[in-house]
C-alpha cells in the first residue's frame, strides 16, 4: 500500500509518444525519491541512480534525458517506477545487494569484473544487464599543457598513477588491468573530486566522460573562482578511449527479474525503432541547454 501522494515541485514530469499519442507520466515525490506510474498494473520497481550532469541529476533541468527516458521505458510496460538518488558506491551495493531492482545508467560490465560487496562473486553473478542506449565518449583526462601519455594503447599507460570514481565501469579493457594491478590507481568518491585529484597533481590522469566530469564541476557548489581553477587547468588527452552505450542493470535476487528485462529490452526496442529515444534525447538539448 502507498501513503496518501503530494505532488511536489521537486517532482518532474515525464513525457513520452507512443503511436503518435502523447503519454504524459506524473512523479511525485515519495520516500526520499520520486515516484512514477503509482496504479500501475505491474509491480513497483525500485530503481538507484545517481547525479552524473547532463545526462541524469536532481539539480538538472527535467532531471536529464536520462531520467526522463528510463521513467518512460519503465512506465509504459506498466511498472510503478521509484527513483532514488544515491552516491554511485551505495547505488552499486543496494543493485548487487537486492535492495534496489534496477541500477541505471551502467556502462557495460565484463564477466570477470568482481563485486565489491559480495565476497567470491563476480558483478555479473548480481546483475543482469539490458540491451544499450545511447550513452556518450570516455577518455583521460590531463593537467593543461602536459604532454599526452596515452597513445591508443593502454600498454602505453602502465605504473601511471590514474584516478576513478570508486564503483564505476569503465572500459573492460581498462578494467581489466586495473584488477590486475597494472596501473596505480587512486579512487574518488564522485566526479568532482577525481577532478579535484587531477588539479591537485595527486594522479598523473584521471578517467571518465569527459563531458560529465566538465558539467559536474559546473553544476558543483563550488564558488566561482574555484570552478574556474578547476576547469582551466585541465584538458582532454588527444586520443579517446572509446564510446560508451549504457545500459539498465538488474539485481538477481529480485524475483521476476528475467520478465522484468524482457520488458525493458522490448521498451528499449520500440522505443529506438521508432524514434522516440533519439526525440527525447533531443528535446533534453533543446529545452535545457
């Protein structure tokens, strides 16, 4: 049973075209998140994500594209969708843990790549991954004027001192040998202060979409002056890593979990066949940026 709803002015709309009609999805907030599709027909689903400007973030505009698109695909298979905001750390650990059913945006994760939380088991054990969409560049990150260390090959980057956000997925490659101890790896809780580790000179580079390290900073509570330390003295390395889909990544130990994908991987389909994930992407730019 829900408590009695208060729309809120925190809460966001979401909008979405299926058939040519337009479906409009009320949120409301709702246990220290916000709640979609409350007469659903099929189940509630528990989902954590977290705020990685300008794709998804409580502070942004519609609170991201992402946002408003994963809401949509999970509304019109019928689901009552919550949305809780979390440090990326607990996001993972409530995912692999049980206590959330859907952990989103996830980049790809390989079969190798073990749990932090679940001792003796492998991320993939816990977590069930979607067919992708749309995601975005990932790439080092350097102090303004340095030369470039990475060549395109990550060989080229071994014993370098790299920073990562505690938790991510990053490329499975690059994953890879970070679980293999070739490289010396400093983590941060969040973006902003991987960014802050760069500046700092505590890493040689720091890892990560280059876009969302550079809104994080904009979008921080940092005052102006330090924003624009931060932002001045750091650039791209020349050659990027790769492109990165993204993907909704489902905990095992819920029941249903298999139905549960399969509906979010026909959304996901309908969705990108006709149009409408490429409309609301668009619509995230042209009414927020």
């Amino acid at each position: 049973m829900f408590t009695p709803l208060v729309f809120a002015q925190n809460a966001t709309n979401v909008g979405y075209f299926k058939d040519a009609s337009y479906h409009l999805v009320q949120g409301v907030e709702h246990e220290n998140g916000y709640l979609y599709n409350p007469k659903g027909d099929k189940k509630l689903l528990r989902v954590v994500t977290l705020d990685w400007p300008p794709y998804i973030g409580q502070a942004l505009c519609n609170k991201g594209w992402v946002f408003q698109f994963a809401v949509a695909i999970l509304a019109e298979q019928g689901y009552k969708v919550h949305v809780e905001f979390l440090p990326w750390a607990r996001a993972v650990r409530a995912a692999e843990t049980g206590k959330a059913d859907i952990l989103m945006p996830e980049y790809y994760i390989e079969d190798s790549a073990p749990s932090d939380y679940i001792p003796g088991k492998t991320r993939r054990e816990m977590l069930a991954l979607s067919n992708s969409f749309p995601g975005g560049e990932i790439g080092f990150l350097k102090r303004k004027g340095e030369k470039d260390r990475f060549d395109g090959n990550l060989l080229s980057l071994k014993g370098q001192k790299i920073g990562v956000v505690r938790g991510y997925q990053n490329t499975p490659e690059f994953d890879a040998m970070m679980d293999n101890g070739e490289f010396v790896i400093i983590e941060a809780v969040d973006d902003l202060q991987l960014v802050k580790l760069l500046v700092g000179k505590r890493v040689d580079l720091i890892i990560g979409d280059p876009k969302v390290l550079r809104f994080t900073v904009n979008y921080s509570q940092l005052s102006k002056p330090e924003k624009v330390n931060l932002l001045s003295n750091i650039e791209n390395e020349s050659k990027l890593l790769k492109y990165n889909y993204l993907y909704f990544a489902l905990s095992k130990s819920k029941p249903q979990w298999r139905q549960v994908l399969d509906d979010i991987n026909k959304s996901l389909y309908q969705f990108s066949n006709s149009g409408e994930t490429e409309r609301i992407i668009e619509m995230g730019n042209l009414e927020c940026f």
